[in-house]
C-alpha cells in the first residue's frame, strides 16, 4: 500500500455537477503513479478538493476504482475541509516545508502560539484518518509505504494499531539539521521524529538529508543512533534508514517527449527564438526554487555581458503552485514583476531576452528541454530536483547550472555547473561559462548526467525500498 496527501488522479466539479477526472502532479505522484501502474497496490490519498469530496461520496468506502473510475485500486479520504486546511496549508505547508527548506529568508517568521497548537491537533487528526484508513485496508503483514511531511506522525500510529504490518517512511523533501529543526516547539519536533521512527525503515533521497534526521534524532530525543549502519535505536526498537536517490525513466520520458504535441511546442519556440541561444528554468512558483534570484541573476549576466543582448533568450517557466497561501501568492508577483524589470531594462522591438510563463503546460516543458543550451536549476534548497534530471536526457547539449542545495547535486555534481544558490553574482558567472562552453565538453557532460539521472528510475528506487523494508 502506498499513502500520500496528493493522490494519483484529482477531480473537478462542473456548473452542472459533472465530475472530470485529471492526473495529479508534482514529483511524489509523477515517480509513484509509474509504479502503481499495472500493479495491485492499493493508494490511500486524501481528497483535496471540491471535486474529490464529491468522487469520494459517490464511491463505496471511497474507493474511487469500486465507483468504475480508472484509478487502479485508490482509497481517497474525506477529511473535513477545516482539518484538511490547517494540516496541509498552515503545518504541512506553511510551516515543516519552510523548516525542512531553511526558508529564513522568506516570509516564514516562526511564531507558535495557540493557534498553531488548535493546527497542530489538526494534523494529529489528519495523520489519525491515514492510521486509521491504512489499518482497516492493510492485508496481514502487509508492506505500507507511507509518503512525505504530510504524514510524518502516520508510522507511529500505524504501528499502534496494527504491530504486524511492515511500514516505510518517505521523505521527498530534505531534513533540517538539528538547530534549524528545533525552531518548532519541542513537543512537536519530539512528535514528529517519533512519528517517523514508528516506522522500520526511513527513506531519504539523499545522504545528507538521512544523516540530519539522524542527528535530530540522537541530539532532540537523545536516540542512541549507528552512522555507519544507518539506523536508529529509541524505545527498545530499531529504524533502519535508507538512501534512495529517485531518478527518471529515460525512454518513457523520450517516448512522451517526441509525442504531437509537444512537437507542435517545439515549433512556437523555435519560431519565437530563432537561432538565439536558449536559457530555460521549469518550476513551480515555490519560494525554495529561488526564481527571483535567478533572474537576478540573469539580468547581471546581461548587465556584465553586452556582447550576448540580442543573442539569447530566457525561457522561465514558473507554474502555480499553492496559491491558498498568501506567501506563494505574494512570491508569485515578485517573480512577474522581475521578469517585467528586465523586459523593460533590455528588450528591444525585435528581442524579447526573457519569456515568462506561468500557465501549466507539461507538453510545452518538455519542448523547452529539447531546445535547452543551459537549464538553470539554482533551489535554496530540495530534496533532490527531477527537473535537473529530466534536462539532460531531452537535450544531447544542456549545460546544467545546478545549485549545490540541491538533492540532485550529490549525483549530478561533477558534471555541472554548481552553484551556490544566494550568490547571485556566481550565478551569472556560471550562466556565462554555461553558454561559451566548448560543444564537445557540453555533450561529454550532457551525456554522463543523462546516465547519472537515469541509474535509479522509479520502478527500481520503489523496489530498492521494499527490499530494505524485506
Ligand atoms: C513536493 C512534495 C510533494 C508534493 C509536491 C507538490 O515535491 O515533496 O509531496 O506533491 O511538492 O506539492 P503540493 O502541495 O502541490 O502537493
């Protein structure tokens, strides 16, 4: 069984009531609906919007594969809307992502009073349904892999309900070292790395991340911790902790990236290029991808570099993303009015030097990579990154300027152009190194990412984990 906030499919609800079925999006569901896919496990997923709730009441037991849907086997849960708005936008969203992404910079001012204590319950509760769902679905000894900061409380209550299960723990996001983690109320971050540990096994995506819970572990619960061996022992039971670095699977994304539509994209920015060189960035409009400092650094690309004006282009894709939080929404008019600044400073009536789009548009991403001179990935920090991935199996000759916060980077480091993600100067140097690379070390590079970020595609990181948990 697998169990995680963002479920594979979402709904949404027409003026006359009719409900359209879409897949769902972000990094956990893209690498985890190839694994599903094809096979029996069952997906326990939150309901999330309007549409869900409305699928979810019209499905016995809320299974949405009983109501005729073509989900494979889903569970979705219906959590009243106030629960669900306080544990994923104000704790889960609003407050562990800022601390996992040492967010210090942004409008995150920790403050916990006693209305984060009334969201706290919240997420208790919410964590609660999952437990609570997962024990009455779970066949005897089954394996269930639990997913992200959402639930990170689900293992422990799991397990207290039903002590035969097998139960994983993973984390997509990165961990916050011991001092920055302690920034949440000690009864919190005790609950949370007690939760977790409820689990035999805890995934991470890198070895940096793993080792910081580690010492959160022995540092706040004082947890007796074995480095060499990755695992923790607290309460007279052992987690074992894993490192599963997810990749991408190399001739499926080939496959949908040489599919009509996203030729037809590939023709729209050629045209709107033409034999410019071509500067892409793919995020979501999230306060960790570091857009605005990547613009930043671009305009001072173009400030210390006049012989490029004219000759490139950038092609900034930022998509909306978690737009019911008000820091998302005010992140979100800092990047147009960036990409507006530098509009205004050098374009000119035949030279746009920066596009930006901020609709969704899979299909025209995809085109972007196969066009991409350099693909600028510059996070504050993630837990691993798929776009940096994805760049160099779609494009022979990317340059890769990666952050070294990255995930991605632990894999990915040799071959790109690592940068430190607050300096914005270092950025536009490597902007500029990227574009004047030589064309033979830009294929030599390209091609060794592409095997680094194909070695671990999801159906074999998925595996690697049931293995650990076997
Ligand atoms: C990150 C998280 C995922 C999440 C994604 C999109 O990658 O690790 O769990 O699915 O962001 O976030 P959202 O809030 O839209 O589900």
């Amino acid at each position: 069984m697998i169990a995680s906030n963002r479920g594979p499919v979402s709904f949404t609800l027409s003026e006359d009531g009719a409900l359209t079925m879409r897949r769902g999006g972000g990094g956990l569901v893209s690498g985890l609906s190839e694994v599903a896919r094809d096979s029996d496990l069952l997906w326990v997923c939150a309901a999330l919007s309007d549409g869900d709730r409305s699928a979810v009441r019209l499905a016995p037991g809320g299974r949405l594969d009983g109501a005729g849907y073509d989900t494979g086997p889903l569970r979705m849960l219906e959590i009243a809307p106030a629960v669900f708005h306080r544990a994923y936008n104000a704790v889960a969203n609003s407050t562990l992502w800022f601390v996992s992404h040492l967010l210090y910079n942004s409008p995150f001012t920790p403050h916990f009073d006693g209305r984060f204590q009334r969201e706290w319950e919240s997420y208790q509760d919410y964590n609660g349904a999952f437990a609570l769902a997962l024990a009455e679905e779970a066949g005897h000894e089954a394996r269930v892999m639990i997913q992200d900061y959402h639930l990170s409380l689900t293992p422990a209550m799991l397990r207290v309900e039903r002590p035969d299960l097998r139960i994983a723990h993973f984390s997509h996001t990165p961990w916050a070292p011991p001092e920055y983690f302690s920034v949440l109320p000690d009864e919190v971050a005790v609950e949370i790395l007690e939760g977790l540990l409820g689990a035999d096994h805890a995934g991470f995506l890198t070895a940096r991340w793993a080792d910081a819970f580690v010492s959160c572990c022995e540092v706040i619960l004082g947890a007796r911790v074995d480095r060499d061996r990755r695992n923790v022992t607290y309460q007279d039971r052992t987690t074992r902790i894993g490192v599963h670095a997810l990749g991408v699977d190399g001739p499926a994304l080939r496959a949908r990236a040489a599919e009509p539509d996203v030729e037809s994209h590939l023709q729209v920015i050629k045209e709107q290029v033409g034999d410019r060189r071509l500067i892409v960035r793919i995020d979501r409009t999230e306060l960790s991808k570091n857009i605005v400092r990547g613009m930043a650094a671009y305009r001072e690309f173009l400030a210390a570099h006049p012989e490029w004006h004219g000759k490139v282009v950038h092609l900034a894709f930022a998509y909306p993303s978690r737009h019911d939080l008000p820091e998302y929404r005010e992140y979100t008019a800092a990047v147009q009015r960036c990409a507006k600044e530098i509009e205004d400073e050098y374009g000119t009536d035949d030279w746009d030097p920066l596009i930006l789009h901020m609709e969704d548009d899979y299909p025209r991403s995809l085109a972007a990579y196969r066009l991409a001179d350099v693909l600028l990935v510059n996070p504050i920090r993630d837990g691993m990154n798929l776009v940096a991935k994805e760049g160099p199996i779609l494009s022979p000759r990317c340059a890769l300027v990666l952050s070294r916060e990255a995930g991605a980077a632990a894999e990915l480091g040799a071959d790109a152009l690592l940068v430190n993600p607050f300096d914005v100067s270092g950025t536009a140097t490597a902007l500029h190194d990227a574009l004047v690379m030589p064309e033979d070390e830009r294929t030599n590079r390209a091609t060794r990412l592409r095997a680094a970020a194909t070695a671990l595609p999801p159906q074999l990181w998925f595996a690697d984990q049931l293995r650990a948990l076997a």
